[in-house]
C-alpha cells in the first residue's frame, strides 16, 4: 500500500467542487485549475470566468479562449466543450 498523496490530497482540494463563492445565477462550475475555479457564463453572452481566492474575478470571452497563451484559459475552454456548453 503506498503511502504517497498528491498536493491536492493533502490540501483537501476537490476538483469537483467551487472553492470560492460565485453568486451568479448564469454560472456553472467546470472544474479548479492551479488557483482558479472556472465556470462558464451566460449573463452577458457565452463568456468564461475565472474566480481566485483573493476574490476577484475576471472574464473572457469566447473568440481567444482557445488560443490564448494563458494555460488556465485554454483548460476552461476545453472543459466547456467537454462539457457540452460549446461546440
């Protein structure tokens, strides 16, 4: 039996779950990425948002998220469409 845990283990991170507060009623949680939780919104047309633990929040929308340089960026836009939100 090994012994071995993973940083998230250990740190009680589940990548299933928000770990910061959203109230938009338009999100829906795609999954945690390094500091993000990430989501994809449609209150103000298809958009990705991403919420830190400083509590800010930003937001792109779809036309560079799939090229962006960004790694956190391009893991949302993949979940998206994984998820069925995008095509």
């Amino acid at each position: 039996m090994s012994h071995l845990h993973t940083v998230k283990e250990l740190l009680g991170i589940e990548e299933d779950k928000p770990r910061y507060e959203c109230d938009c009623m338009d999100c829906e949680f795609l999954g945690c990425y390094e500091k993000y939780d990430l989501y994809f919104c449609t209150a103000d047309g298809p958009e990705l948002v991403f919420r830190v633990p400083e509590g800010k929040v930003t937001w792109i929308s779809m036309d560079g998220a799939p090229h962006s340089k960004q790694p956190y960026i391009r893991e949302a836009y993949r979940l998206a469409v994984q998820q069925g939100f995008l095509s």
